[in-house]
C-alpha cells in the first residue's frame, strides 16, 4: 500500500518515520523547501546569539529518510490532488511535472503566517519569524549598523522571545499588538503582568490596544504609523499569528475551525484515506470538549505519529490536546496548559479558580528561593480542572506536565487535592497546586 506525505515539517517527520518503523516501505514524501524539521521556537535563540549557528535547529534530513527507505522530493510544489483518481500532481524547481498516484495520503501541508494588507507591507525589513531563512535574514540584518530599531508585531509567544532576543543584541525594541495587553489570549492579566515586567524592565517598549495603519518608507522600512502615532523602525518582525495552509483541498475537505482540514480522532479527513496532520488540520481541545484549532509542534509530531498508525491500518485514536507551552523571558517563566480564566469565560463557561502565591521551598531552604504563582481553573457544575497557569523564576515544568495529564484525564480538582505524591520539600518543592486544590474548599 503506497502512502504520499505532503510536507517534511515536524508532524511529516513524524509520519514518515512512524511509518518506515512499522514496515510501510513505499512512502514518498514531497516538500516545497531544501530545508527540512526546523525548529522554529529556538530561532529566538540564534537570532538573541544565544546559540553560535541555526544548523542546530534542524533534527533530521531529506537524506535520513531516503536511507530509511523513503523517496524524497524536497523543492517540489504539489499543485492539484485529484481525492476521486488518487493523484497528485507536482512540479519541481526545475519546473519538471510530476505525477504520482496513492493508496494513502497524508497532508502536513503546515501553516503560514498572517499577513493583514497594510499599506507599505512590501517595503524592506519586514519580515516573518516562521522559517531558517526568516530567521537567517534575521540575523543579517541585526548585524548591520544602520538596524537600530526593532519594531515586533504580535505580543505573543514568539513575539515576545524575539523581542528579548533583539535587545540582547542592544537594539531599540518596541513590541506591538492590538489587544489591550501582551499574551492576551494566552494568559490571564496576573500572568501576563509578569513577562511585561521582566520586558519593561530590561528597556523593550511596549505599546498595545492600537492598530497599524501603514508601513512608512522609501524602499526601506523607517517607521510605522499606528492609531496612537508613529514609531520609528529600521527592522519589523511580523509576527500575527498563523493560518493553515488548506488551499490544496478548498472544497474537496471539509473544514473545522480557523479553516483547518477537519479531522476525527484518527486524524482522518472527510475522506478516509486522506489524512490532515499538524498545524493544517484540527485538533481535539479537551479543556472545551470540542474540536479546536491549536498550531504548535508538540501537537504536530504527535498527529503525525498517530495518522500513521490508523494509515498502517491500526486504529489509534489521538487523546487530543491541552495548548500546553511555555516561555522564559530574562529568567522568568510563564508555563500554561488548558484554559485562561479569560478564556474560560469567553467560551460561556460556568468556573472557578483558584490562586497560591507562595515560596518554592521552605523558609528553612539556604538556596535560591523564588516564589511561585499558580492559577487553578475549574468548572463549576463537575469541578474538572480545566486549566493551569504558573509563573516563577523556578522551573516548574514538571508540575505543568502533571496539569496538562489532569485535564486531559478530565480529573477533578478534588482529586488533584488528594494526589498520592512524595514528601521531600528540600528536594521537591512545596506543592502549590495540592494547596491550590485544597482552597478549593470541597465539603463531600
């Protein structure tokens, strides 16, 4: 039975190697770039020169597939798919046409970045933070002299790191969005409130609750009017957000939210032989029961391993997802999973929450002692927890991988109280989400 993969990002990765350690041996696999599995979230570090060189952002090759056994196309565009005849048709760089036929398709067709019609959206230095070669200009341009001032669209995850990354290379930053505050839809005030701080604090600039309106320049970009004036920029990072790339199958497929390829739980397609994988397709949100649409590379490399199981012909289903991430911005970390308190309302949820602030060690602890904030979010009529957020300068990500297992496992916060964990506060920590759970204050 032959399989095409379309697409060598992480979630095509995963297939095709899920695939070749199960005994599929005819797979091809087509790519419209040289470079493949890129690992987009450490490029804040290459380009804040935290690492020396981005070759380290790769974890595998066109190559490594071939000597498994794959047939790679790298620098190939998939034109047309005809799902009725099972057939791609493809064109090379050297515009050579390809066709091919399949038993089994799988699309990791990915996502790109969002990009609103701005007057001046053409000019130079304006770039995206989603590939090698964005991330390579990146680090170009800030080596030049004359780039002084960084301009970063988007106070999110990424535009935040390359925010800090961009001051660590002694530029003017200013970080831009729309929504009243930074993280907006990915943390509440309280912990969001937390990054700012760290951001204000080592001189980024940031200016939210208004909206661009042009791009200012002759060829090269020199400012950017806003709605709250202009703000000078020699270099602006866009980073809006991301859509998936479904243009392959408009009206072929049906579509879930943010018109990603709807899937079920086997990440199959309103065609069963066809597969979505990764940031193209959706994904099932168990903090809101409901099919979602949630792009990052964990999710990714795990629909990917689980589409090639059911495309093998074992049915395993994907537990579905939490949203978990994290960020360190100047040593402090803000690690979410599930929903926001804000979120949670926004979605007409009936919840509570609970908050701890308190020291990660005993008083009697003679090193380091940071304190940490953890937010517990709960719905009302079942108790299950729904969400999780925690900010310190302690790594607490263990603690978040527990939360993230509780709300997928639909665990109840009363459960969580009583969570059979070891003792060993020098070693362990004060558990703030027993105490969080405990607050609760369930009488059975």
């Amino acid at each position: 039975m032959k399989t095409i993969i379309i697409g060598l990002n992480h979630a095509g990765c995963a297939a095709a190697r899920t695939l070749i350690n199960l005994g599929q041996t005819d797979i091809t696999i087509y790519d419209r770039s040289l470079e493949v599995s890129f690992l987009a979230c450490g490029m804040a570090l290459w380009i804040g020169g935290q690492l020396s060189s981005g070759q380290g952002l790769f974890y595998a090759s066109a190559k490594d597939f071939v000597a498994l056994g794959a047939k790679v196309m790298t620098e190939t565009m998939v034109d047309t798919i005809d799902f009725d005849r099972k057939y791609i048709q493809a064109h090379t760089k050297s515009g050579q046409t390809v066709t091919d036929t399949y038993d089994r398709l799988i699309l990791a067709t990915g996502s790109r970045p969002k990009m609103p019609n701005i007057p001046g959206l053409a000019l130079d230095n304006i770039i995206n933070a989603k590939t090698f070669r964005d991330a390579e200009r990146a680090v170009t341009l800030l080596a030049k002299p004359d780039i002084r001032r960084v301009a970063v669209i988007g106070a999110g995850y990424i535009g935040i790191e390359l925010a800090e990354a961009c001051r660590r290379q002694g530029k003017e930053v200013t970080l831009i969005d729309s929504a009243p505050r930074i993280m907006n839809a990915h943390a509440d005030e309280k912990f969001s409130n937390f990054i700012a701080e760290q951001l204000t604090a080592h001189g980024i600039r940031i200016e939210t609750d208004l909206r661009i309106t042009e791009f200012e320049g002759d060829s090269k970009l020199r400012s950017i009017r806003t709605t709250k004036g202009s703000i000078p920029a020699d270099l602006a990072f866009a980073c809006m957000g991301f859509e998936p790339c479904t243009e392959l199958a408009q009206g072929k497929l049906e579509l879930g939210p943010k018109n990603a390829f709807k899937v079920d739980k086997n990440q199959r397609t309103s065609r069963p032989d066809v597969f979505a994988i990764g940031d193209c397709a959706t994904i099932y949100n168990n903090a809101i029961d409901a099919p979602d649409y949630i792009a990052l590379a964990s999710n990714a490399i795990r629909t990917g391993i689980i589409a090639a199981f059911n495309a093998a012909g074992i049915d395993l289903p994907y537990p579905g997802a939490q949203g978990s991430s994290g960020l360190c911005i100047y040593d402090m970390k803000l690690l979410t999973t599930g929903l926001s308190l804000q979120a949670a309302k926004e979605h007409h949820l009936d919840v509570s929450f609970i908050d701890v602030d308190q020291k990660r060690f005993p008083d009697s602890h003679s090193g380091p002692n940071p304190t940490v904030h953890m937010r517990l979010v709960y719905r009302n009529d079942d108790r299950v927890l729904i969400g999780a957020q925690i900010a310190s300068k302690a790594d607490l990500s263990g603690a978040i991988h527990m939360l993230s297992l509780a709300i997928q496992t639909h665990l109840t916060i009363d459960a969580l109280a009583y969570q059979d964990i070891f003792l060993m506060p020098e070693v362990s920590g004060l558990n703030a989400y027993r105490k969080a759970a405990l607050s609760a204050g369930y009488l059975p």
